[in-house]
C-alpha cells in the first residue's frame, strides 16, 4: 500500500473518532426535544435593528422561575444548545438560548444558513464584540421579563460560549451568577472589578489550551476581589459537556459532565 494511501487512511480515521460521537449526540439531542413533555418555541427578541432568534424551554414548575441565558459553542445554533436548553427547563429553570449568528448569514439567515463547519466558524470569529453584548443584553431583558420569570438571570456558556459569557458578566452588572464551560477568561484587572455576580468555572484536564490560563484568572479575579471558583476535571477533554453524553463517551468526559451537571 502507497503511503500516500496510508496516510489517507489515518486521516479519515481520525475524522471519523471525532466526527462520530459528535454526530450521535446531535441525534439524541434531536431525540430528547421531540420527546420532551416541557414547552419549547423559537422566539425573536428585537432590538435597534437586529432581529436575534432564540430557542427558549419552560420547566413545568408552579412558582416563577430563574432564567439562564445560554450561550452556544463555536458550532453555533445546534440541536445540543436546543437539548442544554430542555434539561435546564427539567431542571426547573427557564432557559433561553439566542442564536448570536442571527443575520449574519446568506439572505439575512443565522446558523442553519451558514451550512455548518468553518463557515460557522468564519461567522463567529467575525461577529463584532458590541453587537454580541447588546444581543445578550436585549435576550436577558426579555427573559427576565417574562411573566413566569422571578427576575433573576444566570448566563452560563460552553466553549466559544465559556469565553464569551465570563465576558458579558463584566458588562451586565443584573446577572445572578455566570457558569463558563472551558472558556479564556478576561485579562484586564479593570474589567474584572466590573463583574458583580460570582463565576463558576468549568474545565477539562486535558485542556491546555484553555485549561492552562485558569491559575492567572485566579489570581486576577483575586486582586479584582470577585469571586471565582473553578473546577478542574482530570482525564476529561475539551467539549466534555458535549462528549459526555455519548453513548460511547470515555469514562473521565462522562464523569465530568455528570458532576458538572
């Protein structure tokens, strides 16, 4: 066999391991939000001139209900998100998801336009800081609005989504507590003194990337005098939220999404 061919081979493969359980989560996502007993509906929350489409999922609960605003991963708007959203309303919480790529695809579209891929992922290291803040902004407004909503507001975020809601927590001084999953956090001491909420943070082992930069916010948010209190989960990988719910998921990523949880 050629090497050419071989190296071909080893390629794929590796494509495939990733590929493949991410695949299967999406359709057990799909599953979970057509089976759910709980109300789940796509809305549009308006503001200046945006049009920001939103995912949202009501927990069957007697009382008002804390809100959590998600923020999707680098994928975008996926059925995970959806799926995120729907456990969120069972565990008694209402649970907005926006998706931020609203408008920013072909003809006006949001994620589902864009095809999937590096396209969504060109649209989302484009998307201008300020338009994403005043997205967040208007989606917390309308949620904590709602009449079945107490009021109270947490934001939690994975991946992109990790990064970008331990950011908004240094903007929106109404949140209750904010949960970033294996995102960076802010590097300015002057930003950090802006946050008014605790964080909780969320990382995986081997995660270097991300993982290794959790000992400076530490101690950033320390001299900011802000509460931060991250946990690290070891074996586990990049995405364990997400790769933990696979039906063949590695022990240490569904360890650490059940704690997590």
């Amino acid at each position: 066999m050629n090497p050419p061919f071989v190296k071909l081979l080893r390629w794929l493969s590796a494509v495939l391991i990733v590929v493949s359980p991410i695949s299967a989560v999406a359709e057990d996502a799909k599953t979970r939000l057509e089976k759910t007993p709980r109300h789940l509906e796509w809305i549009t929350v308006k503001h200046d001139n945006r049009e920001v489409r939103c995912f949202i999922a009501y927990p069957e609960v007697k009382e008002k209900a804390t809100a959590v605003v998600v923020i999707h991963e680098i994928f975008g708007m996926t059925d995970w998100v959806r799926g995120v959203t729907d456990q969120l309303a069972e565990a008694g919480y209402i649970a907005i998801a926006p998706d931020l790529l609203s408008g920013m695809g072909p003809n006006g579209g949001g994620t589902d336009s864009l095809g999937g891929g590096d396209a969504v992922r060109k649209a989302i290291f484009g998307l201008p800081p300020a338009q994403v803040a005043a997205d967040l902004d208007a989606v917390t407004a309308y949620v904590a609005a709602l009449p079945a909503a107490s009021g109270k507001v947490a934001a939690t975020g994975f991946c992109w989504g990790g990064g970008q809601v331990f950011k908004y927590a240094t903007h929106q001084p109404k949140l209750a507590a904010v949960f970033p999953f294996y995102g960076t956090g802010p590097e300015s001491v002057e930003d950090l003194k802006r946050i008014q909420c605790p964080v909780y943070g969320f990382y995986a082992g081997n995660d270097a990337r991300v993982t290794a930069t959790v000992p400076k916010t530490v101690d950033l948010m320390k001299e900011a005098g802000k509460i931060y209190e991250p946990v690290t989960y070891e074996g586990a990988g990049h995405g364990f939220m997400r790769a933990g719910e696979a039906s063949d998921a590695n022990a240490e990523n569904r360890k650490a999404r059940e704690q997590a949880w």
